[in-house]
C-alpha cells in the first residue's frame, strides 16, 4: 500500500495550557484539524476549494487517545493519513508527537460525512472521491 502521510509542525501557544502547565485537551483536536487540512492541501486541493464545490465534509466521529502530556513551546507533529474512503464518508488516522524528542504524545481518528449546503448528507462528486482514493 502506497498511503499518504503528510507531516505538519507547531509550537505549543501559551494559552493552549492549563494551570498544570499541560496542554489542554481539546487541543488536539484543532491541531488534527490542522493535520487534517494540509493533508487536503496536500493532494492538491484545500477545503475552501471543496467548499466552494458545494460539498462541506462534516466531523461525525472522532476519539482521541491521549498517551504523554504536551507542553508550553514544545514543537509538535501531527502525522496525518487517509484510512478509508466511501461514497460520502472519510476516514483520518492521526499520530501526534513531541518533534524534537519523538514521545508519542496521542493518536486519534475522524470520521467526516459529506453534506451539501442544506446540511443534507450526499454523495461525493466523483473527481473529489477519486482524489481521496487515490492517496490511499
């Protein structure tokens, strides 16, 4: 298998943390939705351009299992792959870790349903889903 993986980097903002110092969990989940966009970007696209098709890929599912505690100013790598492609659904696999170490610091999963402009759940177009199944 030839899967996509790409690679995105940031530093840990200041008012991304707690009171314990620690990166505050919902955290992750902007910075997958990071992952999640260059990986978009990526294959040549971006979501404004999908959006502008007049499909909107919507998160239906996500989980997030967290492993290590990330830090104020630590270099962060989301690590992004394409798992599964259907007629109106994506899957994400992401790996989220501490760049300048490698500690693996979470991994998580999205699920995205694609909906038109009334929020009704439809069918990719053809080109997008090709796009998609391509990189898997």
């Amino acid at each position: 298998m030839n899967t996509l993986v790409t690679h995105v980097e940031f530093r840990v903002r200041y008012g991304e943390t707690d009171q314990m110092g620690v990166v505050y969990h919902p955290n992750y989940l902007a910075w997958v939705e990071i992952g999640r966009t260059e990986y978009i970007r990526a294959l040549g696209t971006s979501y404004r351009e999908i959006e502008r098709s007049g499909i909107r890929l919507a998160v239906s599912d996500v989980t997030v299992r967290y492993i290590a505690a990330a830090r104020y100013d630590d270099l962060i790598r989301v690590d992004t792959s394409l798992t599964g492609v259907a007629s109106r659904s994506l899957t994400f696999d992401y790996v989220v870790v501490n760049a300048e170490t490698g500690e693996r610091l979470a991994t998580a999963r999205t699920a995205l349903i694609s909906i038109d402009n009334r929020s009704r759940v439809v069918a990719m177009p053809r080109a997008l889903r090709d796009l998609f199944t391509g990189a898997l």
